[in-house]
C-alpha cells in the first residue's frame, strides 16, 4: 500500500543500505499498539517471530479490482490469527465509471468482491479501502464510488468500514470531504514521516483523528525478508476496534432497495441492495421486472438477474423496478425498490425525479406522550404526494427498526421508545418518479415527568404519566403516557391474609382492562427495602403464586410478562398484567420460588421393592420425587381397601417416621423440591401375599394436588 509494485522492487536494490538509511520510528506514546499491512509482495512470512516482536494488529490485502484476489491472503491471515495478532482486510480500489450507474456498478461489484474474498468475521478488525487510485472519475464522482463501496458492505455486514488514504489524495482526489468522517468511517491515514503525528486531512477528521497510521513504508519486521509498510494504533488495543458478533435473526428491510441511473432505454440501471435489519453477513440477489407506468403490475424480466440492467426498446413506455433478495444464516426476505420513471426512447431525456435538497426534520418534544410531527424538508421536481416512516433506534442513531404504526406525518412518543432515538424518513412523488430522503437521528427520548402521588386511585389520561400510592403508604405503581387505556381508574391497595409476610400484599387493578393487559409495562415499587430473606413472589389470580423473575436491566424484555430489577435494595416490578405481589419468608412454607407454577407433579423413580425382615415385619421401598414444596401423606391399601398400619420406628418418609402409635398413613412436610426416600415397615401378618397400592398424595401451598397410585405384589 502507499507505492507501486515497480518502486517496491526498486527498494530491494537498496537493502544493503539498510542499517544506514532505514526510516526511524517517530517519537510515539506508548498507548499506540504496533502493527504491519502485507500482501503478495512480502513473500513468505514467519509469523511466529512477528508475533514475537510485539506487533499486535495486520493489514492483509485481500482483493483489488473486480476480479483479483491477493494469492497470499488466507495464508497471512491464518498465520496472524494463529498467533494472537489481530488481523484485518483490505481492498485496493480501482474506481472506474462515467455515469452515476456505471459508478454505482463498479463500486458494488468490488465491494461484493472484496466481501466474497475476504469474509470478515467477529474480532477481526474492520474492513479498510485503500484509495490510492481515481481512475478518471472526477472528484463528486470519486465521492459517490467511495460511498457506494462504503455503503455496500455495511449493507453486506453491518460493519462501517474504514478508508486507507494519504492527506494529499484525500485533499487533491476528494476535495477534502469531511461527509464520511460524520457517517462514522474511520481513517488509516498514510503519511511517511518521522514526526510525532501524521497530517491528518478532513479537519483532522471531523474533529475524531486518525485510528490508525502508516507511518513509513520501509520498516525492519522480524519475520521478513524485506522492510515492510509500518503501522501504528491511536490506542493500546486493537480490540476495541474489532468487529462485534454478528447479530442473527431473519433479514428484514429496513431502507428499501434502490435503482441509479438515467431510465432510457440502452443506458445501465443499478440495484443499490438498501440496508436490511436481521442477521449478518447476508448475500444480496436480484430480479429486475417490468411495471405499467404507474409503477404497478410489475413482472419479471426472464434472465435478468444480475445487479445492473440495461432497458430496452420492449420497454419504453413501461417503469422498471428490481427485486431484491436478502440471504442469511436464518433464511432469505425479499422487497423491491420503487419504481423508475417511465423508460424514454434512447436519445430522450426521461421525466425528472424528486431530489432532496434539505433533509426532513423532526419537530415536537421528545418526551413520551408528546405528539411529533413531520418537516418533509425540501425537494427539487417538484413532488405533490410524500410519505413517511418513522424509525426507532439507538442511543447512537444507529440499529434503526421500521415502527408499524409510523406511516403518519405525526408520531406520538410512546414508553417503548424511552431511551432511543427516532428518525424519520420522508418519500417524495412526482410524475418523474419517487426519492426518499432521512432526517438526523434525533436526539434520546426522555420520560414525562411524574406528576405528584395520588392515594388509592387514579384515572389515566392519554398523554400524561401516572402515579398511584397505597393508602398506608408502603408502595407506589407508576406508569408513563399510553401504558394505561385513557379512562381507565388504575387502583393500588394493600391486602392481607394468605402465607405472605404480614403488611406486604400489594394488589394493581384496572377495570375494564383489554385482555391483552397493559400496552406497556407499568411499574410498582415498595417503599424501602425488605429484608434479606424475604422472596417476591406475584399472583394473577389471587390465589397462586409465583416467584417473580429478575430482570438484567430496568425494562421488561418482550414476550414477558413482569419482572423485578432491584433500586438501593428495593425491587421495582415491571408488569404487562394487573397482578398481586407480596413478600415470604424465604425457604419456609408458601415460598414461592420452591412451589412449582405448574403445580406438585410427583414422579416415580424406582419399583417398589419389598424387603421381608426376620423380625416378622416388612419393609415397603421406593423413591420419588415432587416438583414443589409440598404436604405428603402415604397410604398402603389392600385389595378390598384396608389400609395398613405402619411401624414407625425403623420407617422414613421425607425423613424419619415420628416415634408413637403405629398410624395407617405417614405425613411430612417438604419445604424444598427433589427426591424422597420411602421406606414403611410394616408388621408381616398384616401384609399377607397379594396385591397392594401405595397411595402418596401431594398438596402445595396453594392447594393443588397430585397423587401417586403404585400397586405392587407381595
């Protein structure tokens, strides 16, 4: 990277000046990790004495051109990785075209390539273009062929890339352009230098600095035959810059595709692929079609299945759309660009689309609750008809995700977007066609604020937050704007009785509640913490109960439907559903993270086996097991239904049989799930040979019941 391959080989000529000449490393802070960038010109390379010399990271070329692949590539990088140097790929650009089509092609054609080849994984550094070459692209058209490799594999992968450049091309070849550093590319700047710190173009990259730096093209490597490219980190470890586990999930679009270009018949069409939600990597294939001139009844066109389209005199007159396929690990979506203006005979100048000139704006306050409306900014063509989509998304603007009920110019914030941010993107249509265009993500939504407690009761308002307190004062339920219908009366209030702690029971009800309960989850709290051998447990139908799970983070995830996250040692429930919650003394009776919600399942695990004594008693032996906390009672019953009376001593059941008069069934209590040991002695002239049931009989704490009935011959 940085020279040709012809003045590379004019290097080797002066190796024997090495010592004497070699470029010495500038003065550098000893929080910049050390790497190397190879390709095929190294020739063989010992990794084990790299590694050895403290390089940590390495740039592999991995493909140049449409077609080319550095035969060397997978060979460093299984060398690198191998020995715990992290390693990254690059592309050496060869931008080419004269249209924005033809530019738009070439650029998607070596960014597939490049994917294709290198197959970047997690922990690996991000993909990196080395632009050392324009071509005879101008320098809005260098712009737009950077964008499009840029563009096509984060859509590939998820992953912004990064731009190898020197300060001079950048400054002569791309007018200086500060655009990529604000979409979050990051530079490997190229700057062969012994000062401290390399020029960096772009006002110093937005302001965010290089992340990684070429700082001379002859350094001494252990391991190579010849001086190789030297490198350097802003930063210690090159970790931090690695690529994250690729999400999973079936694909799903998220920008719609695209077509670039002049829609006349014999000039190029381009699929841009859009950008799609879901698992990474994915594989993008098309089917272009023909539409009527409204855009409608579109069918396909036989054969043409490749990423670029040239029109026809066949379809002059019709609007041309392509179909694009997104394929991942979790299967393959579909959807399909809009479509073209009506194809003009060659020679004509076709319709004229709408273009943005000012992206659309996001007005209103960013608060739940509060109604935002839609600036659709300003277009060229002059577009009579727009459409919307609101979007939610990160803290940082990014993993946006289509909202269902977002088609409106208006948007009103709800709790699920607490935290997030929003964007909104705007489609324009004229009579030359369609374009859409995003705001600025906007900045993270904050809560409504709470107003002041009322006791026992509170009805909800639609746009307003909610706060209700128990008359004794012991816990509150909150809830932002939407989380509660409009006109509902939410009711807060202690209750007692049951195996609960004493002044614990809290119970939310909401008359007249949909079935599918709250719309977003409502909060309840205690007003100080409860000690520390106490369990929540939580109650649907006044009756049962159920431990209530942990939450990782205070929000509930979906598909739950309540949690618990703790505050200064206080829980706060998050709850899709009125419910009852309450406190209990922990791994005593009715403690409900030891009471199966399914109910007390008794479960054989071994024959019962009859044991005959020389003392003229028997023993009856067998285990089972109970999902639960549960009352036992255990029962032998004859044939004609006599039940058997037991010896207690030398018997267990749950533990030791209380000494006493021999009773005809054995109780116990059992606090903790698991195995019990049955062991009954009984007198042998009571036990006569014949046929016998064991009858064990299980109630939990909330009064459900289960029973086991094993027969056995003695």
């Amino acid at each position: 990277m940085g020279v040709t391959i012809a003045v590379r080989r004019g290097l080797l000529a002066l190796l024997t000046l090495a010592v004497s000449l070699a470029v010495a490393a500038p003065a550098r802070s000893a929080a910049q990790a050390k790497g190397i960038d190879v390709s095929v010109w190294n020739g063989q390379i010992d990794w084990i004495r790299v590694a050895s010399g403290g390089y940590s990271f390495v740039f592999g070329k991995a493909t140049e051109g449409t077609t080319l692949i550095d035969p060397t590539y997978s060979i460093n990088r299984a060398g690198t990785e191998a020995f715990g140097i992290r390693f990254g790929a690059y592309h050496f650009a060869r931008p080419a075209g004269t249209s924005t089509a033809t530019i738009a092609a070439s650029a998607i054609t070596q960014a597939d390539h490049f994917v294709d080849v290198a197959q970047p994984q997690a922990g690996e550094l991000p993909p990196v273009l080395d632009l050392e070459a324009k071509g005879t692209l101008t320098t809005t058209q260098l712009q737009q062929w950077v964008k499009a490799w840029l563009d096509e594999v984060y859509a590939r992968t998820g992953i912004r890339g990064t731009i190898y450049v020197s300060p001079n091309f950048w400054k002569t070849a791309v007018a200086d352009s500060t655009s990529f550093a604000s979409s979050g590319t990051r530079l490997w700047i190229a700057h062969w230098t012994k000062n401290a710190a390399p020029i960096v173009p772009a006002k110093n990259w937005g302001g965010k600095g290089w992340t990684w730096w070429q700082w001379t093209d002859c350094s001494t490597v252990p391991g190579f035959v010849h001086c190789s490219d030297g490198d350097r980190m802003n930063g210690n470890n090159p970790a931090t810059t690695a690529i994250a586990h690729y999400p999973g999930g079936a694909a799903a679009v998220a920008t719609a595709p695209s077509v670039v270009g002049s829609p006349v018949a014999g000039k190029i069409l381009t699929a841009v692929p859009g950008v799609w939600s879901g698992g990474k990597p994915v594989r993008f294939s098309y089917q272009w079609q023909r539409c009527d001139a409204a855009g409608q009844n579109c069918v396909p066109i036989v054969g043409q299945v490749a990423g670029k389209y040239v029109p026809t005199a066949a379809d002059v007159g019709s609007s041309i759309e392509v179909a694009v396929t997104a394929t991942n690990t979790a299967g393959t979506a579909t959807a399909a660009s809009g479509p073209t203006v009506a194809i003009a005979k060659a020679g004509t100048t076709p319709g004229t689309r709408p273009q943005s000139l000012t992206p659309p704006t996001v007005e209103g306050t960013l608060q739940a609750g509060q109604e935002l409306t839609a600036d659709v900014g300003t277009w060229a063509g002059s577009p009579g008809v727009f459409s919307y989509q609101w979007q939610r998304c990160d803290a940082t603007g990014l993993a946006c995700v289509v909202l269902p009920d977002g088609g409106a110019p208006q948007y009103t914030v709800t709790p699920a977007d607490i935290g997030s941010t929003l964007q909104l993107l705007v489609t324009a249509s004229s009579s030359g066609g369609e374009a859409s265009a995003a705001s600025a993500a906007t900045s993270v939504v904050v809560p409504a604020p709470l107003p002041p407690p009322t006791i026992g009761s509170q009805i909800a308002t639609a746009d307003g937050a909610g706060n209700v307190q128990t008359t004794d004062g012991a816990a509150t339920v909150t809830w932002q704007p939407g989380a509660v219908p409009p006109g509902l009366t939410v009711v807060l209030a202690p209750f007692a009785g049951g195996l609960s702690l004493p002044n614990t029971g809290i119970a939310l009800g909401v008359a007249d509640l949909p079935p599918g309960g709250f719309p977003w989850p409502t909060e309840l709290a205690y007003a100080a913490a409860p000690a520390a051998d106490t369990v929540l447990g939580y109650s649907t139908d006044a009756t049962i109960y159920a431990a209530v799970p942990a939450l990782a983070t205070a929000s509930l995830p979906d598909g739950k439907q309540l949690g618990y996250y703790l505050v200064d040692g206080v829980p706060h429930v998050l709850t899709r559903v009125p419910v009852r919650i309450a406190l209990f003394q922990k791994d005593a009776w009715g403690d409900p993270s030891l009471a199966s919600v399914k109910g007390p399942t008794l479960v054989q695990h071994s024959k019962i086996h009859v044991v005959v004594r020389k003392d003229k008693t028997a023993l009856v032996l067998t285990r089972f097991s109970t999902a639960s906390q549960v009352k036992l009672s255990a029962t032998i019953v004859t044939a004609t239904g006599k039940r058997v009376a037991v010896i207690p001593t030398g018997s267990r059941f749950a533990g030791p049989v209380p000494a006493g008069r021999a009773p005809k069934s054995v109780v116990a209590q059992v606090l903790k799930p698991g195995g019990i040991e049955v062991r009954l002695r009984v007198n042998q002239r009571f036990l006569p040979r014949g046929t016998y049931v064991l009858r064990i009989v299980a109630v939990d704490p909330w009064g459900r019941t289960d029973t086991l009935a094993l027969p056995f011959e003695y």
